[in-house]
C-alpha cells in the first residue's frame, strides 16, 4: 500500500478510503430503504402572486436515515443517479406522488384544478418513463393532466435527441412539462418552442437578491417577457420575502412558490394546514 500524503495516490490515505466506505454504506441504506419503503415526500405548495391561492403542489424526496438524521436529496438524489438506484427510486416517487396527489384532491375537491409536480432525475429520461408515469396514473385514478414533470434546465441541452424523444412521448401522455432552474444559463429559445413545455420555474439564484440586484431585475422581467411570448406559465421559486412577492406581482409573474408561504410538508400535515 501506499502511504498517505504520496503525490498521485491518495487513494490510499485514510481519508479517501473512510469517505469511499461511508458512501458504499450510504448506498447500502438507500437501497434498504427504499425496499422498506421508508423515504417519504414532501410537498410544497404553489400559489397565485395576485390572489395567493394555492395552484399546485410539487413533491420532495425526504430520506431519515435509522439514526433519525435527514440526508438531503441534494445528496441522496446524485447518490441514487451514481449507484444505479434512479430507477427505482424514481419510481417510487412516481408512484406515490400520483397516490397522494389522488388522496388529496379527495379530501380537498375544491383543488381540483391544482397541478401536482414531482422531480426528475435526467437518467430517467428514456423509453420506458411515458408507460411508468401513465402506469402510475392509472393506479392511482389520477387524470394526466394534473400531473406535472419538473426537468432542469441543464438536463434538457444535454444529449438533445434523446430528451426530445422522451418529452414528446410523455408529452403526448397529457402529462404537462415543467422547466426546473431555469434562468441558469443554458436556455436556447428555438429548442424551448420545439419541446411540449407547459412552464418555466424560475431558479432561486434569480430571485434571492431581486430587491438589491438592478440586473437581476431586469434578467426577470425578460424572461418573463419570454415566456409570455412563448404562452408559457411562470413559477417563481424561492421566495422568502414579501419585497421579492411584491416585485414579481408587479413584473406579471404569475405564480410563486417559497418559504414565504408555506414549506414542505408530509401528505398529512399538508392536509391539516389546508384545512386551517
Ligand atoms: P429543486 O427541485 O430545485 O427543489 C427546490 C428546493 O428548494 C427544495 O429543496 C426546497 O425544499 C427548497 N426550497 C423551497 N422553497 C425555498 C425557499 O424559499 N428558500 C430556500 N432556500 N429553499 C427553498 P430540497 O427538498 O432539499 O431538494 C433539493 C433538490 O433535490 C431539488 O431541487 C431537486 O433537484 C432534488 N430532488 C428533490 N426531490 C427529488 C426527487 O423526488 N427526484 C429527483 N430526481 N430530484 C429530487
Ligand atoms: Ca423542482
Ligand atoms: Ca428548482
Ligand atoms: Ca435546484
């Protein structure tokens, strides 16, 4: 073996070598607890700028490890896309996501116009996702239209034919196509017109510092002006405060989404706080 601190195989040190072991074992707990159906979603809602009426809703993979600590899905999510695990975990989240989307809009009818969204990681994105979501679909009794898919930004210019095959398809499920962390620089107007995209989720980096940054202002009242061109809906994300609310209200943003109005929360809580 070498020793640590030589130049060009630090793969020995002690360090990499602990780090490699807890991410084998991080993998190990995933894949347990997903055949344990232990992680959960979270569901933040969406809303109105002009009348802060709730519109939808989008799912967030939740994971407590045994030890009770929470491991963010910034983690786990490339984790699983590393492991080979998307797959499966992707499918759960479709699963479930359509199963309380369905519970809710049964104890909530009057939201019966409301869009459920759920992520989705880009190595989901081949022929055989149209039949997994319009599977999900059908086991659950939920129309395909109140289903909605978040794909980043970055995930739709990469290995462009592909992507498009696989959105026209699910496209042409009725199932609607939402742009996630958008405005982070990868946007390319004719590929946009050319994909069944039904919304734009403005990213958070845009709207953090609306109140200070002149330029990022005018950046968001352009895509605004874009995505009214292109007849696109717009979601603002991240709003945390009422002076980022009330500019986004006045730019003609239509809905937003943040800790502002309310954080994700489990299925139930959620239907507690919509009850208040
Ligand atoms: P995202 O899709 O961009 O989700 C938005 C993230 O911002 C969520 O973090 C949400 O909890 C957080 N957030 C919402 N409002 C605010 C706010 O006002 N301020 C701040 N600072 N944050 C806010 P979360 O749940 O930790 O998820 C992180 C990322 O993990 C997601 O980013 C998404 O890329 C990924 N992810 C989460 N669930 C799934 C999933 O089921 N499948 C896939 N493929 N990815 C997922
Ligand atoms: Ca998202
Ligand atoms: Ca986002
Ligand atoms: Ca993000």
């Amino acid at each position: 073996a070498k020793a640590a601190g030589q130049g060009g195989f630090s793969l020995y040190s002690p360090d990499a070598h602990e780090r490699a072991r807890q991410r084998v074992r991080l993998v190990s707990d995933l894949r347990e607890a997903l055949e344990h159906n232990r992680l959960e979603l979270a569901w933040q809602p969406q809303f109105g700028l002009d009348n802060r009426r709730v519109t939808g809703f989008e799912a967030l993979a939740r994971w407590q490890r045994d030890d009770g600590r929470p491991i963010s899905p910034a983690e786990f999510i490339p984790l699983a896309e590393q492991s080979g695990l998307i797959a499966q975990l992707g499918r759960w989240v479709i699963d479930t996501a359509t199963a309380e989307a369905k519970a809710l809009l049964q104890a909530r009818p009057e939201l019966e116009q409301a869009r459920f969204a759920l992520n989705l990681s880009p190595y989901q994105l081949d022929d055989s996702l149209p039949k997994i979501l319009t599977d999900g679909l059908a086991a659950a009794g939920l129309p395909a239209g109140a289903l909605e898919v978040e794909i980043t930004e970055s995930a739709l210019f990469a290995d462009q034919e592909r992507v498009t095959e696989t959105l026209n398809a699910i496209g042409s499920t009725g199932v609607r196509l939402a742009v996630d962390d958008f405005g982070t620089g990868y946007s390319n107007i004719a590929r946009l017109k050319l994909l069944p995209i039904h919304r734009l989720k403005l990213d958070r980096s845009l709207i953090t510092d609306l109140e200070h940054d002149h330029s990022d202002r005018e950046i968001v009242r352009a895509l605004l002006a874009m995505a009214e061109a292109l007849g696109l809906d717009v979601v603002a994300e991240g709003v945390e405060t009422q002076a980022q609310a009330t500019f986004l209200a006045q730019a003609g943003c239509p809905q937003a989404q943040g800790y502002l109005y309310a954080r994700p929360q489990p299925l139930e809580p959620l239907l507690t706080w919509l009850r208040g």
